[in-house]
C-alpha cells in the first residue's frame, strides 16, 4: 500500500514569489505533514477526510463555520484533480497503466492558509502514490518535470494561483537551492535544483497564525505587474533576493550562522519596503517584530501568516515559544526533513 508523508515548506530565503524568476532556498520539516495512503479497492474511489470534508453537521452554525475556515471542498478535490492530471499526463505520453482500481486518502497537520504548502503536500504526496502504485520511477516522469505536473493540478485543474518553489521542495525532499533564471526555464523546461545537506542548517523555529486568510494570488499580483512592466526598483530588489539566497547558501557552507540568521533579517525587511506595512499586515509584522525583540532572526515561512528564523540555544527557542503562546500564536521546532518523512 504506497503511503507517503510529505512535511510543511519553509523558505528560508530568496525571493517573495518564483513567479519573478530569480532564487531561493527552502527545506521541508518533520513537525507538520500531510500523508496520503492509496491501496488497491473494488472500485476507484476518493475517500473524504473525516475532519476536512465533512457532509455532515450538528447545526447551520457549525457548517457555516467550517465553510469559513476550511472552504468547501477540503482535500478531496485536490485528489480528484491529481488523479485526472496523472492519467492525463500518462495518456499525453504513452504510458500504459493497468486497470486496476483503487482508494486513496488523505490526512494532515499542516495548520491551514498560513503559506506552508499544505496543499501541495496533499498533491505531491498523492502523485507519489499514484508513481508507486502503478510503477512508474523518473524514467518515465523525470524529476525535474515532478513538480510542474504537481503545480498543473492547481493551476490547470483547479485554477488555484500557485508557484513552483513549494512543489520543487515536495518533490525533491530536504533542503533544496532552486535558480528560476527566465532564460535557464525556457530552455529546459524547468529550474535549476540542487539538493543541500539539511545538517548545514541551525537550528530552525516557525511561528505562526491560528487562523490565516492570506491569500498569496492577492499579495503577489500586484507586484508581478510591477515585475513584468520592468519597474527599477522591482526589479533590483528581486536581483537582490537573489543574492541573498546564494550569500546563504555560501554561509551555511561556511557553518557561519550568524550570517544566515541576519540575511534572513534583511530578506523580511527588503520585502517589507517593497510590499509596505499593510500588505505584509499587522500580526505578520507583530509576529516578526516579536521575534526580533527576542533576539531571533524573522522572515516569512511563505506568503504570509507563518514566519521563520534560527535560535542559537534550547533556552532561547523555550522563552520565544512562551513569548508567541501567550500572544495566541503557534510556536514549533522546526525539524528539518532529509526526504519523505515517516512519523
């Protein structure tokens, strides 16, 4: 029965979006996941999530709140959509696969519209599936491509505004350098990804957002017309981001911390000048400021609603989780997962 455990996204630095070319470096953790389980079944059938995907309620109020803070559809039509984007794809390139039926599920931890990749946990994690179940391996799909076909799911199915950078890490595991150069892309289809050591890394921390309903389309587009119009300063700052992200990779190499956690600082703050205050929105800002006071470095996890940084000591990362429990806010070690997580 293939089952697979894909963890939240962190990006630790580089630009805001790769949909403005450029750099970036994320990692996934073990502390949160979504898993997805496929087993053969008389029939082909998509299980709903118990907990997601309720159809059933106690009271108009709780439906309408569940509506509110989980949508209308869960999980479920990210499965759908990755099972149809599969057998496409497979049809689009010859590739024969039995007809045997199955059931796949799904669940996950990962806390919601805080840009951690909760969704394209559930779509990486089931396109695994969909490759062990039926025997296909980077032969037939070649790595590279993974990730475009699990951001197609989104962006050609369901229409949901998405990047790469979340579905590369997914896909490749780890702590991974991606180089969206536009002119790299266009001649190969896809980015430029290395694979790092996750033992580089500090020690990491996420905080973040009970409730989210960041929506990243709405922060990002505004900016991409910016982008895409040539605008100097956006442009500059995007060649910065870039540089940050290699100046990075450079000090983790070096084992030289300290200069992670500041480029960390000063990738938060050129996005703060490029975006302003109220796109980066008041407890997005609270919580790196929170951070900063601490003596810990802050940047965004994703698009908003999460925030991470490094800690020097246990003593340190204990008393920020108990500054950040007692505002609300979530707090967690981030544990940095080498693959494909087993919990």
């Amino acid at each position: 029965m293939p089952t697979h455990f894909v963890g939240a996204r962190l990006g630790l630095l580089g630009n805001p979006s790769d949909g403005f070319g450029g750099k970036t470096l994320a990692v996934l953790i073990k502390d949160f996941w979504a898993t997805v389980r496929l087993r053969e079944s008389p029939d082909l059938r998509i299980i709903p999530n118990p907990r997601f995907d309720p159809f059933a309620f106690d009271s108009l109020e709780q439906l309408s709140r569940v509506a509110s803070e989980d949508g209308y559809y869960g999980g479920v039509r990210l499965l759908y959509a990755t099972c149809k984007r599969f057998y496409s794809y497979c049809q689009e390139h010859s590739i024969d696969l039995p007809d045997t039926p199955f059931a796949i599920e799904y669940d996950t931890n990962i806390p919601r519209q805080v840009g951690l990749g909760g969704s394209s946990a559930i779509v990486a994690g089931g396109f695994k599936c969909l490759m062990d179940f039926f025997g296909l391996t980077e032969q037939q799909i070649p790595l590279p491509l993974q990730p475009h076909l699990v951001l197609s799911v989104e962006t050609e199915e369901l229409d949901i505004q998405a990047g790469l950078q979340d579905r590369v890490v997914q896909t490749y595991g780890g702590l991974v350098y991606m180089d969206f150069k536009p002119e790299y892309v266009q001649q190969h289809g896809y980015g430029a990804y290395e694979r790092l050591p996750v033992d580089l890394l500090p020690p990491l921390y996420v905080a973040y957002l009970p409730h989210s309903t960041t929506c990243s389309g709405k922060l990002h587009n505004p900016m991409r017309d910016r982008y895409q119009s040539g605008e100097p300063a956006v442009i500059a700052a995007m060649q910065e981001f870039a540089h940050y992200t290699d100046l990075g990779c450079e000090a983790l190499k070096a084992g030289d911390t300290q200069t992670f956690g500041e480029l960390m600082n000063r990738n938060f703050d050129l996005r703060r000048q490029l975006y302003g205050d109220e796109a980066i929105g008041e407890e997005n800002l609270e919580m790196i400021m929170l951070a900063r006071r601490l003596g810990l470095p802050a940047k965004f996890a994703g698009s908003g609603g999460a925030i991470v940084g490094t800690y020097e000591d246990e003593a340190q990362a204990r008393q920020a989780q108990q500054a950040f429990d007692e505002r609300g806010y979530g707090f967690a070690f981030a544990r940095p997962a080498s693959g494909d997580i087993q919990t």
